[in-house]
C-alpha cells in the first residue's frame, strides 16, 4: 500500500514537472518566435549562399579553364590555376554564408589568418610544395604530355596540381611527385626538343675487318626511313675492349621515332652483321698455366 501511494506521488511530481517544461518551452517559444524564424531563414540563407555559391565558383573556374584553352596554354598549367582560382573564390563563398548567420566576417577573417599562421608553420613542406608549383607553372620546364625524368620517377606529365605533379609511367601506373621535389631535383625533358639522338655501342671480335664493319654499320643506318640526314650519323671506332672492338652508332631520330627506331635498328645491325660474317664476341678471358717445376 505504501508503496503504491509513493508511486503515485512520484508520477504525479514527474507529471507535473513534465507539463512545466512543455509549458515553459511553448511559453519560450512564443517569446522569441521572431527571433527563430530570422535564425530558420538565416539558416536556410546561408546554406542556400553555399549551394549556389559553390556552383557559381564551379562555373568560374570552368570558364577561366575554358579561357586559358582556348588560348592554347599548355593543359598542366590549366589545371593548376583553375584549382587555385577555385578554392579561392570557394573561402569567400565560405565567408559570405558565415556572415549570413551572423558570424562577425572581420572575426572570422582574423581568425582564418591566426590559423592559415599556424598551419603554415606546422605544414611548411606543404606550403614550399605551393611555391614549388607556382615556380613550375612560371618557368614551365615541361608541359602536359611531356616525357620527363624528374625526382628520380620517369613518366608522362599528367598534370600540375597545387602540391603536387601526376605522371603517368609506360606501364600505365600514377605517380604523385611533390612539387618541392620537383624543384628540387634534376629535370631531363626527353620531349622538348623535336629530335634526339639514339647511342649504339656495338661490338666486334678483334678479327673483324674494321673498314667493311663500319661500311656495313652505315649502310644498315641509311636504309632506316626515319633516320634523319641532318645531323649526320656518326659511326666509328670509340674503344678497344677487353673482348671486342667497340664501334658507336649514333643516328639522330625525330623525338616521337625514338624507341621505334631504337628496337628496329639495333634488331637490323644485328642481322645484318650476321649476314657479313662478322662475329659480335662473347667476353673471352686467356688463362696461362704454368708448370712448376720440383
């Protein structure tokens, strides 16, 4: 029984309380209801400032993008300064909606560059791979499509991104270079000039006629269509080897022939080497034994 009467007593206070709250909250409520409904419609604002805003950044940047192609700038530095143009306009977006809410823009902007201070210092290779890419994009030391050696990594130029340089290798992998390691680094450029030359080292046995080799060297170089005439090919004798007589061959090729020429070429030489009896020598060593006498 008395348990039951402290039951009710206890609802009873839980009820009682209950329809307080809601009564103080409807009460709440009607007091600020102008103030909720500016907040709804600040709200709504200001995500509505982000939609259209971020769709007009996008719309921007395609059409700087746009722009630039048009005006044939080289595709990488499109890339570059249409993600630059785009975060850019996208932190002004992002500063508008703030305001919207009621966010003091001048507090924000303070507090934007207190933590940009901050970050930079915490990510100083990041911000040097920034001004590596701005450097890259200036200078230009390759394009998009390039064929480059750089940081070690060899690759076609995919793009110059903010931080970073996307190549792409031969065997069709991605390989992100940070731009500060691009700087950084050495650049060979296998595709900025229009012809390069390929470098032969074939060898010959020491019995080999010397003359007839190099006229059969020539001759299989002058028959390949895609040789070019100017620069003139060189062919002669650079070393005597331990094992052979070294003979180099260096035809000069326009720059997208290179490795087609490089395989056929060095698979001619070899052909026609055999045709003329001409031996290309296995390394040979001679061994004198001596017998000692007791």
């Amino acid at each position: 029984m008395t348990e039951s009467v402290a039951d009710k007593v206890v609802d009873t206070i839980t009820e009682n309380e209950l329809t307080s709250g809601v009564l103080n909250a409807g009460t709440w409520v009607a007091d600020n209801q102008d103030l909720l409904i500016q907040y709804a419609v600040n709200l709504v604002s200001a995500l509505l400032i982000l939609f259209i805003g971020n769709l007009i950044v996008k719309g921007i940047a395609n059409g700087v993008a746009k722009v630039l192609r048009k005006k044939n700038m080289d595709d990488a530095v499109v890339e570059f300064l249409h993600s630059l143009v785009r975060y850019l306009l996208f932190v002004i977006v992002l500063i508008a909606a703030l305001g919207r809410l009621g966010v003091q823009t001048a507090s924000v902007v303070a507090v934007i560059g207190a933590a940009g201070l901050a970050i930079g210092l915490a990510l100083q290779g990041s911000l040097s791979n920034f001004a590596a890419g701005v450097l890259i994009v200036s200078f230009r030391p390759f394009k998009s499509g390039d064929y480059v050696e750089i940081g070690g990594v060899a690759g076609s130029v995919e793009s110059i991104q903010i931080f970073s340089t996307v190549l792409k290798t031969p065997d069709n992998k991605m390989v992100v270079v940070p731009n500060g390691s691009v700087i950084g680094s050495p650049i060979t450029n296998y595709s900025r000039h229009a012809t390069r030359r390929i470098d032969y080292v074939i060898g010959v046995s020491y019995d080999a006629d010397l003359k007839k080799t190099k006229e059969v060297l020539s001759r299989v170089v002058a028959a390949e269509p895609r040789v070019l005439k100017d620069p003139e090919t060189t062919v002669g004798v650079v070393a005597l080897a331990d094992s052979s007589v070294n003979f180099v061959v260096r035809p000069w090729v326009k720059t997208e022939d290179y490795w087609g020429v490089y395989f056929d070429l060095l698979q001619a030489i070899k052909e026609e080497l055999d045709k003329e009896n001409i031996g290309i020598p296995f390394p040979q060593m001679d061994v004198h034994l001596n017998k000692l006498e007791g």
